[in-house]
C-alpha cells in the first residue's frame, strides 16, 4: 500500500485545496487565495544612435503585492471586518500574512508571506431572496513584500 501511495506523491500534481492562512498570528480559514504573484515595473528607455532609435526595456522596482481572500460569512465572523475599520485611525495594523501550502500529510510545501499585510477592500454577500447559496465575504490585502519559501 504504501508503495501505491508513493507512486501517487511523486507522479500526480499537487492539489490546490490544501492550505492554511495565518494573519498576525492568527489562523483564518478562507475558500479561496488569489494574487499570489510578484511583479515587476517597467520602463522603455529610447537612444538615439548612429544607426537609428533603440529602444530598451529596463526592469524596475517590485510591485507591491495585491492578495484576495474570500471566505464564508459566520454570524460571529466580523474580525476581518474590524480589522479593515481600524484603518480609519492614523495608528491602523499591519499584520505578516502567511500561506502555506500543505500536501496530503500536511506537510508544508510552500509559504507565501506578505509582509505588513493591510487591508484596503472588504466586500460582503451578495444578498437574493430567491437564492440558497452560501453567503462570502472577500477581502483585498496589500503588502510591502511577497516572500516565497
């Protein structure tokens, strides 16, 4: 059996389900993770020259990165959202958010850490009378930094 079992870790990809998010300690269990990207800027630098203009591609600074977190509403669950609120106050909290990515025996495989992580979007439920589905709410995080581990 376990024979099997390492035959599938080594030859089948990873799964994307399996992760876990800790912000500013504290552990938060969200649906959905995306903007898990870094990028950089750009800059065309034109010469003039003997031989005719030449343009060049420069790289620049690292974009500050930009996460989505969305997760299902609880009639307790507002901590997401106080935490958005306090940015209304000149001493608001930067909070290290921290993904890892787990593979089937919850061993981590890869963390993602923003650095001073805070947020700049809430967004509640869609609201349907007619509808039966679970209620999100997704949050917008920005940071100084991705790291990726």
């Amino acid at each position: 059996m376990a024979d099997k079992q390492d035959d599938i870790n080594k030859n089948y990809p990873l799964s994307v389900f399996r992760y876990t998010a800790t912000i500013g300690g504290d552990d938060f269990f969200f649906s959905e993770i995306s903007g898990l990207n870094i990028e950089y800027e750009t800059t065309e630098y034109e010469e003039a020259t003997t031989e005719g203009a030449k343009t060049y591609q420069l790289i620049g600074q690292k974009s500050a990165p930009v996460l989505t977190l969305k997760r299902g509403l609880f009639k307790d669950g507002l901590e997401l959202y106080a935490w958005l609120n306090s940015t209304d106050t000149c001493d608001f909290e930067k909070k290290d958010l921290v993904i890892s990515w787990l593979d089937n025996d919850n061993n981590k495989i890869m963390t993602w850490t923003v650095a001073n992580a805070f947020m700049t979007k809430y967004e509640g439920p869609s609201l349907d009378a007619t509808s039966n589905d679970v209620a999100f709410q997704s949050i917008d995080v920005k940071g100084d930094y991705l790291t990726v581990s």
